[in-house]
C-alpha cells in the first residue's frame, strides 16, 4: 500500500468512526425526549437545544441522500427560516442564544456560559450542509457532556459546579484546536477540498434554489442579487469579472512578484455574485491559479474580538448576536490556552506548508448598501478582561508571525472590489450600474494626475491637515527625507490593482513630530457606525480617543478600544492617504449613500488615516515603484522598524481607515523644510495646478 493510499484508507476509516460517534449522538438526543430535569427553566433550554440539534440533523441527512435537489424553492425556504428564526432580530430577546434573556432566566454564570454553548452549537447549521461529520460529531458530543453533567447533579435536586461546566467547553476548544485550525487552514490553501467552489460551478445558476444549498441565512437580498447578475448579459458579467481578476493578477505585477510561482487564489465574496465568481475562477485558471473559498461558521473560540466576515457568506440573521458573542473566548481564555491556540497554528502551517506556498492572497469583492448597524452595549454579555485583552492582543501578534512563516507576505498579493446590494434601496441598478462605471475608470488619466499631487508632496517636510464646518481636524504629518527625490518617492500612486477602484496616492508617515487631532462627524468602519469619532495623536500614535454614540463616555471608549484599537492600549498612524476618486464622492452625495459606502470605494473619497500596521506590514524590505520608476522609500515607521530586533513588537496586525470626506475638509498643505507652502485642496476643492479635472465631477 503507498504512503497516499494509507492517507486515504486512515481518512476513511476515521470518517467511518465519526460517522458512528455521530450516529450515537443523534440516536441519545432522541432519547432525551421522555427525559426531564426537575429545574424546569434548565429542562427547557436543553430541550430546545436538542430539538435544534436534531432540526440539524434532518437537514444533514437531506443532503446526504439528495433529496435537497428535489426539494421545492418553498421548501427550501422553509427550511432555511426555520434553522435561522430563533436568533432573528424580532426574535432575539427570548432566544437562548441572547445573554441578556440567559442571565435572566439562569443567573450571570450558567447564563453566560450555557447561551456560549448554544451560540457554538449553531455553527453546526454549515457544517450539516457541507456534510462535514467531524464538527456534527464532536459538537453534538459537547452538548451531551454538558447535558449529562446537569443530569448527574439533577438526581440530588442540585445544579452542577459552574468550574465543572465551564472546563468541558474549555477542553473542547483546547483538545481539538488542531483539527478545527487544520480544517479551516486547508480550507484556505487546498483547491482539492473546496465544498463552495464545487457548488459554483456545478450548480445551475439561473435555478435560485442554489443558493440554499450552502447552508446559509438566505434574504431576499441576496436573492435579488442573484437575479440582477443573471439579468446581465455574458459580456457584462466577463467585464465584471475580469476588472476583478485583471486587478489581482496586476497586482503582482506592480509589486514586483512572481505569480506563475502560485497555485491558489482564495475568493472571498457575498452569496449572489455567483455567476460573476464562476467566470473569475474560469479567468483565474487561464493564469495557472485555482480558486479556494472559505465557509467558516462563527465560534466561541476564534481567538478575535472583531465582527468582521470573510470567505463566503450569505445574509447576517443578526448583527447584534455577532457583537453579544465577540469576546465569548474570555470565558476560557488564559495562557495555557493561548499556548494551544498557536500550537495549533503550527501543526495547521506544517501540515499544508507545500500548499501554503503556493497560495497567492486573497481577491475579495466586498458588498455594500446593507442596513447601517451601530450596536447596542450588552451589560449580559461576556467581556474581556485586562489581562485577557493583553493576552488576546499578543496572541493575534504572535498568530500572524507564525502564518507568515507559511504564506510569505511579501511574496503573495490580493484585490479588492466592491459592488452594492438590493438592501441600498430603490435605486439599486442605478448604484451599481454607476460603481461598475467607478470601478472601470480610466487608471492612466488618475496615474497621470496623481502623480502630480506626489511631486508637490515629495517638496515637503511635513503635511497639514484640516477640517472645517463640524469638522475640527487638525492634523501635522511628518514625512520621511527623500535622500535623492529624483529616485526616491515618499508616496505611491494608487491605481486600480489591488485596491479597486483609483485612486490614491498614500504614505507611511514619520511617527515622531506627527501629532493633532483626527475627526469625522459619522463613519461605519467594518460594518460599525461611529458618530463624532475622535482620536488625538503625539509622535504618532493614539493618545486619547471617543465618540458619542453612547450616553456614558466610557463605553463609546469601550467600544473603540475593542473594535478600532483591538485591544492594544495605543497605535501608530500606519498611513497617511489623500484620494482622488471624485466621481466616487458623487455617486455616494447624489444617491445619499456615504454612509453605506465601504472603505475601499470611501478611502478614495477623501484624505484617509489609517491606524495599526502600515501598508507594506511584513514586506518592508521588497522594494517597489511608481510608474516614472522612483523607489517608493516610505516602507516603514519607528514601531514597525523593530521587525530587525524584535519581530514581536513590530505589527499590530490590525489597519483602519478613517476617511475625511471632502465637505469636510478644510485644507491639506504642504510645508517645505525652508517654510515655503503648496496647498493641495482647499474647501474641499483639489486646487493644486495640474488636479482641476478631479473636481469636474463635483462641479457637475
């Protein structure tokens, strides 16, 4: 027998125990049905769990013997409500999987810890879909070690000890870190096991019913979505596609990298945009690339305090059920259990290390129009602690090490590309027939013009920043000394490759020197809303920060320091941007849609700051140009420089932009080291000779 066939005999001879484990579990949860515990509010919750479960299991086994290409789109309808109606807005208050109705009905500990278990438990829901027995299996288990130890303490009329308890989830996340960390690294790196791409090109794509068969919470967003596609003609959708895949392979190009060395491109997109990413995969092989796709269910243990998606995904049932549970990890976390965390890391790194290789980056088309979500604080919720947000900040540190010893950073690139949803409202063909026109503008007019605003920058020593009307920015940025400007450049000229659409130019600024204060009335940066977001600098890092969104100035910090700061007690400005993309800024003002734009298409709309890592984060030393051929010098900063000496301290593995919006900007001048000033724009109007045409579409 050769080493490849006694992997796939131990392969299957492994899914055949998990198979039978599953088989058990299923056959107890149905045995629980005559069972009761004398506490009939714990009763309750176990039996609406186990029906859940069981609910799971009707729809895996639907899949399993094909009666899902049977079904009736009504009835798959059905089914998809059914699996998702209890955590839906209308239904959150009472759901078990809320913390506030658990700790009412359970008390603070059991409460928090049994709607944990029930928040883990639904991400069974993909699993079933993707037929995946190991999460079916070990899952069901967890719940029936729990289910038992409450049966075990009910015979003396007594609840279990809470440590009891809270250890078997601990030692679920811990004993299987690995296989759970493998699962989803291959799931990244391995075009041979990719559930979704599979579905995407096989399914017919005209039959709406497709889009149930991911497993996903399915809306008549992404419904519409999928129609507005298939209404296009096949020229159209080539167009689409190729914007997207051109812009990734460019990428490489700009930067000097060598994508005939790659073998995987992961996509990541939102369920609609099928008939799009079919032709993406079809025009990605003709380069050599197969497509991987991440369907990655949401847990307690994913080592994170952001909200943010990736991979594939369908509608979020419910925003506010994602922030309840984002720091549910705390209820576990401690140093042995981060040492696992990135033990497992490795072990993923080391099993799929050839295939790591040869992965290129991610090329992502983000959505955008989805109803603006701005969170409610959750006194029920689980929180970190300090010690914990220390443990959690060093660990995404030290995760990101670890990846970038097996995808390398500086030898892999991506792209981004945005496009909206029905959820934008009325005029929804018309947004996105105009974001395809935003999308394909004409890169060498921007570069030319661009490069213009680069050369006026390059005179200066450092830039100033300001806003006007509610607007009370007012920002110094130093810059780095260009030892010889006819072959260096401080910034680069932004086109549309990896960051689509144009345009930028964009800088690592110099920390020390760089201070002020940085403010935008209203932003929604991943997906969250902040009003009056405020963060002041010295020597280039965040001294003070707040918003208003809260009526106790606390928690607005609260919340900046969780999803802008992620829990890192200061960061530097990573980047210091002005965009140019005018025509973006009226799409957005004439459809009332800036505040729905994503950062992609914003950034462009505006000068930007970006928080946390710098643009160039673990490929400093890969030296890349502007088109007249300058070396692009501005690469690092005084954190990231640690890199050389002490890795650890050197990235934050976080990157925020916050943009200025041009009516909301005063002036950006430049200031020479001999005082002599070059403004660039001026009450929101590019007035730097050689820009004027950037502000034809304003004045239109």
């Amino acid at each position: 027998m050769s080493n490849n066939e006694e992997l796939i005999y131990e392969f299957e001879t492994g899914n055949e125990v998990l198979a039978e484990r599953y088989a058990l579990s299923v056959e107890r949860l149905a045995s629980m049905e005559d069972e009761h515990l004398s506490n009939e509010k714990y009763d309750k919750y176990f039996h609406f769990v186990k029906e859940f479960l069981l609910m799971v299991d009707d729809n895996y086994r639907f899949i399993k013997d094909g009666s899902f290409d049977k079904a009736t789109l009504e009835e798959l309808k059905d089914r998809n409500k059914k699996l998702y109606e209890d955590i839906l807005p209308e239904s959150y208050k009472k759901s078990y999987a809320n913390p506030s109705f658990a700790v009412a009905e359970f008390g603070e500990e059991f409460g928090k810890l049994l709607a944990a278990l029930y928040y883990e438990l639904r991400g069974l829901i993909t699993a079933a879909y993707k037929e995946n027995i190991f999460n079916l299996a070990v899952a069901t288990e967890l719940f029936l070690e729990v289910y038992g130890v409450f049966v075990s303490a009910d015979q003396n009329k007594a609840l279990p000890n809470y440590e009891e308890v809270r250890k078997i989830l601990y030692w679920y996340g811990s004993d299987y870190a690995e296989e759970f960390r493998q699962h989803n690294f291959a799931e990244m790196v391995d075009s041979d096991r990719n559930f979704v791409r599979e579905i995407v090109l096989s399914a017919d794509l005209t039959d709406i019913r497709y889009l149930y068969r991911f497993g996903e919470y399915i809306t008549d967003n992404e419904i519409k979505t999928a129609e507005h596609l298939n209404s296009l003609s096949q020229e159209d959708i080539d167009k689409l596609a190729t914007t997207y895949t051109e812009g990734y392979r460019i990428g490489f190009a700009m930067t000097g990298k060598d994508i005939t060395i790659k073998k995987t491109a992961g996509l990541h997109y939102n369920l609609g945009f099928e008939r799009m990413v079919k032709k993406a995969i079809s025009n990605l092989e003709e380069i050599g690339l197969k497509s991987t796709i991440v369907l990655e269910p949401d847990n307690i243990f994913k080592m994170t305090s952001s909200t943010g998606r990736s991979g594939m995904y369908g509608a979020n049932p419910n925003k506010q059920l994602e922030y309840d549970h984002k720091e549910d990890v705390a209820l576990f976390l401690d140093n042995n259990f981060v040492t696992r965390k990135l033990e497992a890391a490795k072990a993923a790194g080391e099993m799929y290390k050839d295939k790591a290789r040869l992965f290129g980056g991610p090329a992502v088309i983000e959505v955008f129009g989805e109803i603006p979500f701005s969170p409610e604080a959750n006194a029920d919720a689980v929180h970190l602690s300090k010690a914990q947000q220390k443990m959690l900040s060093e660990y995404r540190v030290q995760n990101s090490l670890i990846m970038n010893n097996y995808i390398i950073m500086k030898e892999r690139s991506f792209t981004i590309i945005a496009f909206p949803v029905p959820d934008i409202g009325d005029n929804f063909k018309a947004i996105f027939d105009e974001t395809v026109k935003i999308n394909t503008l004409d890169y060498k007019l921007y570069q030319t013009i661009q490069q213009k605003i680069i050369d006026c920058l390059d005179q200066g020593q450092y830039v100033i920043v300001k806003g006007m009307g509610d607007n009370h920015t007012d920002m110094k940025v130093m810059l780095h000394e260009l030892k010889d400007s006819s072959k260096e450049t401080n910034f680069e000229n932004c086109v549309a490759d990896v960051n689509i659409p144009v345009g930028e130019v964009f800088t690592s600024p110099v920390l020390a020197g760089t201070e002020g204060t940085l403010h935008v009335t209203g932003v929604y940066l991943d997906g969250l809303f902040y009003k009056n977001l405020e963060l002041k600098f010295k020597n280039g890092c965040i001294t003070e920060y707040g918003c208003t969104n809260f009526d106790d100035p606390e928690e607005g910090k609260k919340y900046i320091s969780d999803n802008i700061l992620f829990n890192h007690k200061t960061l530097p400005i990573g980047e210091f941007a002005i965009g140019t993309n005018t025509t973006a800024y009226v799409v957005a003002r004439k459809y009332n849609i800036a505040d729905k734009l994503p950062i992609l298409i914003a950034e462009k709309t505006g000068p930007h700051f970006a928080v946390g890592d710098t643009c160039y984060s673990y490929e400093e030393d890969t030296m890349t140009y502007n088109p007249d051929g300058k070396a692009i010098i501005a690469r690092d900063n005084e954190i990231s420089i640690k890199r050389k000496t002490e890795p650890d301290k050197a990235y934050f593995s976080c990157h925020t932009d916050i943009t200025i919006p041009y009516d909301e900007l005063g002036e950006i001048t430049v200031v020479s080291k001999d005082g002599s000033t070059a403004t660039i724009i001026k009450d929101g109007r590019f007035v730097l000779p050689g820009t004027e045409e950037l502000n034809k579409p304003m004045d239109e």
